[in-house]
C-alpha cells in the first residue's frame, strides 16, 4: 500500500501531452493551451472614458463650476476638438480621451445650465479613465500555455485577436462497468442484482473535465470477457476507466485481465478511504484505472486521482483548492491508518458532515459541496478547529 501522494505522483508523471492541435472558437471551451499567447495591441489601446460624463481639465472640475460642451463623443469615435480650459467634450463610456482632459465627470455628478453648458455640483471628481495600455501592453504575455481555457480566457483570446487557437491533444476516455450483478438503469434488478450507477456518474465526472468519453458497457465477472471489453476499449481510446472488480474477492480479475493484457500495473492499494484497491496501469502510451465498484469510491478516486491525471495529460497542472474553513460540528473516525474523504456541506462558512452510512451511499454526495480530507493518524476534529476541504 502506498500514500494517496505517491500514487498521485506515480500517476502524474506517467502523465505527458501528446501533440497539438488547432481548433475554431466554437470548441476551444474546455481545451488547455498548448503556446503562450501574446497581445499584438495595448489594451486599452486609447486613453478612455470609464464613464458616461464629461471630458475636461481636472482643474475645472471644482463644486458650482460651469462648462461649456463643445462636442459628443461617442464609443468608438476620434474627438475631433481640443477642450480648453472652461470646457467639456460630452463622452461615453469607452469613448476616446480628447486631447486637453485628464479626466471625466459623471452625468450623475452635473445639471444643465443652458443648451451648451452643463455645472458640476458635486465636491470633488475622480478621474474616471482607463489609461491607455494600463491592463496590457502590445506584445505581452496573456495567457501561458497549460491554461484551462474558459470563457474569461476566450475574451481575452479574441481581444488580442487570437483567431487561431493552438490547443493540446485531448485524450479519448472509455468507461467499462464490471460485475455480473449489475443491470442497465432501464431494467428493474430483481434477486441480488443491482442497477449500473457507475457507469454514468464516470461518464459525467469524465465529461465535465472535459474530454470525450464513451461507454463500453457492463463486462462479466470472468478473465476473458474483462479482456475482450479493455481490448476493444483500448483499440480506440486513451484511457479506459473500469468500476469494480479490483478488491480481494474471488471474482475481482480486473488486475490480473491488465496484466495478461500486457499492461504493466504501476500500483494496485492506496492508504485512502474510499477507495484503497484502486489500480493504475500502462499500456504503451495508454492508461488503465481500475477502480473499487462502490460508487462513493469511484466518484472520490476520479476526483481525486483520474482527473488531474487527464488534465496534465492535456498539459494542464492545476492545484487542487483546498479551504481551509473551520468545522461547524464535531467528527470522529474509529481507525486513522488511511487519509480519510467525507463528504460535507459548507454553510454560512462552517463545515458540517452530511449523514453517511459507507462508500455505497453516493446519496450522500447529492446532499455535499465538499470533501473534507483528514490525514493519516487524525481521529477527530472538533467544532470550531481548521478543516481541509475540497469544493464539489
Ligand atoms: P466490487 O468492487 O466489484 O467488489 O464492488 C463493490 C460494490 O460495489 C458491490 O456491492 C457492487 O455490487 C457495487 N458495484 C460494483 N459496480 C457497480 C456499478 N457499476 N454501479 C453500482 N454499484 C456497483
Ligand atoms: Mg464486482
């Protein structure tokens, strides 16, 4: 058995990015940067107005002062006049500065004291204008390669005229029940068999990360059909996620079907609760998860373990958050051998375990935003004391 850290790192390093590609901005969403970017213009590339108001000189902006406007200046005009002193250029937000301001009054702060002069009735203006290339300047870096794109990156992508957009190679992912228990959600389990839950919570976690990930279906309990199901997985996909199968039962072979796969197993027990028969195996330049059938270890070991491996293998190193957030209620654990995953609700910035019975009760993640982590040789934590807790 190794630590949750070693395990993660063996998973990490096996983790490398294999080629690029260029995508349209209608799939960026979601891809991780494979170049840095750069801006080819300031931004703003004009000194701008912040405000709806008036352009004028600093100076003139004093309480009951009276000036006279001598032109409008809309978004995405040039002024064409010079304001001199006793007078104001009408401007919008995002209109460019005209020569002579240093700053713009809001419409709010003034009343019109005839039909081309306008006073300021307030004590004191800010300057309310966004200087020229204060957020970027032209030929900077915006965006390091290894970034999550997302929809504040896309606004900066198309800003700086980022029309073709490099992105790493996005892994396949394939997802394959086990167990000759288990039926397809759409048939009623009767005797000792269940319904595949799994299956389309990986298939969800795997998608949100997000990559492209397809469903093999539910392979039997035997060596051969676990084999054949990995085999024709592997055949067109880049990982393959097995739920069940991997403990010490005597119909758990997924271990033994990577191995006579020719897969090399890189660990197979984890010191973590849920989830310590998770296996991780390579095969060529592709990977193998085998992980424990309840489906609270399942869902907690993608989290933890399956996704940040996809995302390095994309080439994205993200560190997990982790809140560090006081306890609103007692918790104790009997034994503390394994880094331990409860599932928790953060409330009014307090963490309080939800009701859970063991690693088969995902109901109990309907009802958490967070894990909390408690370390190997920690028992308890009171209400009150500083938790470790990672979002949902
Ligand atoms: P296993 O890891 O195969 O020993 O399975 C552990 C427990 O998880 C057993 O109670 C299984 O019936 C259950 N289980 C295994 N696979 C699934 C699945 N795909 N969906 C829901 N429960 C499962
Ligand atoms: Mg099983």
């Amino acid at each position: 058995m190794i630590s949750f850290e070693e395990a993660l790192e063996i998973a990490l390093n096996n983790a490398q990015v294999s080629g690029e590609e260029e995508v349209s901005w209608e799939s960026a969403s979601g891809r991780v940067l494979s170049r840095d970017v750069f801006s080819d213009i300031s931004m703003p590339p004009f000194d701008k107005s912040a405000v709806d108001g008036f352009a004028c000189r600093m100076r003139d902006a004093g309480c009951g002062m009276e000036l006279k406007v001598i032109e409008t200046i809309p978004a995405g005009s040039v002024p064409q006049k010079q304001v001199q002193a006793g007078e104001c250029s009408r401007i919008m937000t995002g209109g460019m500065l005209p020569t002579g301001a240093d700053s713009v009054i809001m419409v709010e702060d003034t009343e019109t004291s005839s039909a081309d002069t306008i006073k300021f009735i307030k004590k004191k203006s800010a300057a309310n204008i966004c200087i020229k290339a204060e957020d970027v300047k032209a030929g900077e870096k915006v965006l390091d390669k290894g970034t999550l794109i997302g929809a504040a990156h896309l606004a900066v992508l198309a800003s700086v005229g980022n029309t073709r957009i490099w992105v790493s190679r996005q892994p396949h992912v394939a997802v394959i029940s086990t167990g000759n228990e288990l039926v397809e959600p759409e048939d009623k389990p009767s005797g000792a068999r269940i319904r595949n839950s799994n299956a389309w919570q990986l298939v969800a976690q795997a998608r949100q990360v997000p990559v492209k990930c397809t469903y093999y279906g539910i392979a039997d309990d035997t060596p051969e059909d676990l084999q054949d199901k990995m085999a024709m997985a592997l055949y067109k996909t880049d990982i393959v996620i097995l739920t069940g199968g991997v403990s010490m039962g005597d119909f758990d072979y997924v271990p033994a079907a990577m191995e006579s796969l020719g897969a090399q197993i890189l660990f197979k027990s984890i010191a973590i609760q849920p989830g310590r028969p998770t296996v991780f195996a390579r095969y060529n330049n592709q990977f193998i998860f085998g992980l424990p059938g309840n489906p609270v270890s399942s869902f907690v070991l993608f989290e933890l373990l399956v996704k940040p491996f996809i995302l390095k293998l994309m080439g994205c190193e993200q560190q997990p958050l982790i809140l560090k957030l006081p306890m609103g209620a007692d918790f104790t654990r009997r034994k503390s051998a394994r880094k331990s995953v409860i599932p928790v609700m953060i409330r009014d910035g307090l963490v309080f375990p939800v009701e859970y019975h063991s690693s088969a009760h995902i109901n109990a993640y309907t009802k958490a935003n967070g894990m909390l982590i408690m370390e190997i040789g920690t028992t308890g934590i009171r209400k009150g004391e500083t938790a470790d807790v990672r979002p949902i």
